[in-house]
C-alpha cells in the first residue's frame, strides 16, 4: 500500500494548472494570447537560417508551453511540418542542424527553445495545443485536466529500476577499466596480455550496457509513439497495464506521463546526452572516451532536476545536504569496491604497495 506522502510526491510530478499562460511567451491580446514577437522572430530567423521556404509548410509551437499546465523550465517545442517530397535523408540532415541550434533558453527566460522536424502534419494531432507561428494564430486549444499518476507509478517505477541497475553497471564497468589501466604499467610482463584481455572484455561490458539502456529509453519512445498514433487512428486509448482504459487526451495517456516522469527526474537528459556520446563515438574503445563517459555517468540527474524545479521540491538548502549524504554513501561504497579490487590486482601486478593497502 502506498504512503500518503508517497501519493503526495506522485501528484506533484506533473504541472499543475496555472492561472495564465507564461509570460515570458505569450503576450494578452484582445482576450487571448499571441506569441511574443521577440520569440517569433527568434523562430523564424533561426529556421529560415536552416531552411529555404520551400522546404517546409508550417512552424508551429505544440504542448505544455502553449497551455496551463507548464512550469518555469519548460521547454518551447517548435514542430516544423517539411514540404512534399522532401526525403528522410534530407529531414534528417536538416535534423541535425536543428539539434545545433536547440535546447538554449530563449533570452531573459528559462524556457530552452527546441526545433524538430516531422515527417508529416499528422504528428501534431495528439498535441494539446497547437499555435501556428507564421500566421500567428491558434490551430487547437487545450482541454487538459491534471493527471493523477498513481495508476501508473508500479510501471515507472520498474523503468527506472532497470536505468538505475544499468548505470551501476556502467559506473563499475568504468572503475574497473581505470583500476586494470593503472595496474597494467606495473604488471609482471608474464600477466600483461592477461591484463590487457580483461580491459577488453571491460570495454564489451561498457559497450553492452550502453546498448543495453539507450534501448531501455527506445522501448519508452517507441510505446508512447505508438500510443499517440493509436489515439490519431483509433480515438485515445491505451492498453499499458493489461487494462483497456479511455483518455480525455493524449497527455493523459500513461506512455506519455511516464515519458514526462523520465524527464522530471532527470532520466531524459541523461538519455539524450548518452545517446549523442553514443552517435559521436560509436564505442568506448580509448581512455578519452572512458573519460568523457565517466563525466555523463556520473552527472546526477535526479538531484540536479530537484533543485531547478521551480517549485522548490526539498528546496535548495534540503537538496543540498541530502546531495552531500549521497555522495558520502557513494564515495564510501566506492573505497570499499576499491580495496577489494587491489587486492584482486595484487595477484596480478604482485605490486607490494597494492598489498600494504589492505
């Protein structure tokens, strides 16, 4: 049975709604709203940099951003419908710039300005809100009620228990190849190549678990987007659980409170950056990728997402000293691993300063 403060800590993962869109990107107008012209022309410049105009129909901002339902970080998402006829190889180059100039705050706001480009018009239908930034004007409006996640919180959690288990793994996968790379210049000639085998078999390891948690985060890509495209198909409904349940929309629909859930605590952007370290070197193969893995790894996501939400969950002094007592946990399980590994290096390297750790 859950706790009372647990069900408090669940409701308060997603937004709740607030009286006025915000305000650092929308401005009133007659009784509505209408997109700051700072930011619209921030859009259009930064996409017609990118893009000619025949190679796209609409630019357009869908989500949270463009409802109630939003906090102080969210993101604005620019959803950029391309021409007829232009290819999957061209969208995915254009893609890739746009990923250059995304996921950078709009200027005096925290609200990072993200561009995406789809592969057609149709993928927009699932948004809760939908503001046509050429023609300034509304294409949908919301009609989000606030989510009660607790149906669904069993299922994120087993989620993220497998991340967790995977970035362990990662985290000793990478502990062992320093401790096997600084034992192998002190090594006995006759146990070097034996040395050098097991940093290889460290390195498949690393590789594997990568692997194994980039596809943890597709599979929860991949079961949202399918839910979206069932709701455009067949009206919003959802089978996650064994249960057959109806939506008001699709924000509501589970795949899409638990992908919101993977990026409230932090989990999304560790995916995101693990994902691009992933495309940029293909495999952890060298002590420079070693390293620039450890500084992914071991960014802590969950606290750093506590203390910039913007409603102060824990509050910044409680975020900090309970940061403080987790890097204690974990620098103190660290020293013990550490010492179990020189004296496994021991026999090995046959290093007397290796024996007098103990």
């Amino acid at each position: 049975m859950k706790s009372k403060l647990l069900d408090l800590i669940i409701e308060s993962v997603l937004d709740f709604k607030r009286k006025d869109l915000p305000k650092a990107i929308w401005d009133e107008s007659g009784g509505d709203y209408i997109l700051n012209d700072a930011l619209r022309q921030h859009i259009l410049s930064s996409v017609e940099g990118i893009l000619s105009s025949d190679k796209y129909e609409k630019i357009a901002i869908v989500g949270s951003i463009a409802s109630h339902y939003y906090n102080d970080k969210t993101d604005v998402d620019v959803h950029i419908v391309p021409a007829e006829g232009l290819s999957e190889e061209e969208r995915d180059g254009i893609q890739d710039r746009l990923d250059e100039i995304s996921f950078r705050d709009f200027q005096g706001t925290t609200h990072p300005v993200n561009f995406y480009m789809h592969s057609t018009e149709d993928r927009d239908f699932h948004a809760d809100a939908i503001y046509d930034v050429q023609n300034g004007e509304w294409l949908k409006r919301e009609k989000l009620e606030h989510a009660n996640i607790r149906d669904y919180y069993d299922h994120f959690r087993e989620l993220i228990n497998e991340v967790d288990l995977g970035k362990a793994e990662l985290r000793r996968g990478l502990i062992d190849y320093e401790f096997l790379r600084d034992a192998l210049p002190k090594a006995d000639p006759a146990v070097v190549s034996e040395i050098e085998g097991e940093i290889n078999e460290t390195l498949d390891r690393i590789n594997a678990e990568i692997d194994e948690i980039l596809n943890t985060y597709e599979i929860a890509k991949d079961e949202r987007t399918e839910a979206l495209r069932r709701e455009f198909e067949d009206g919003i409904e959802s089978d996650l659980g064994g249960t057959l349940q109806k939506f008001q929309t699709a924000s509501l629909l589970p795949e899409n409170v638990l992908y919101k859930l993977l990026e409230r605590y932090g989990y999304k952007e560790f995916f995101r950056t693990l994902k691009e370290f992933h495309k940029e070197n293909d495999e952890v193969d060298s002590p420079g990728d070693v390293e620039e893995l450890q500084d992914i790894v071991q960014e802590d996501g969950f606290w750093q997402s506590l203390e910039n939400h913007p409603g102060g969950m824990g509050g910044k002094t409680r975020s900090d000293r309970r940061k403080n007592k987790s890097f204690i946990r974990d620098f103190d399980s660290r020293e013990k691993f550490a010492k179990n590994m020189k004296l496994k290096l021991h026999q090995l390297t046959g290093d007397d300063d290796e024996r007098n750790d103990r």
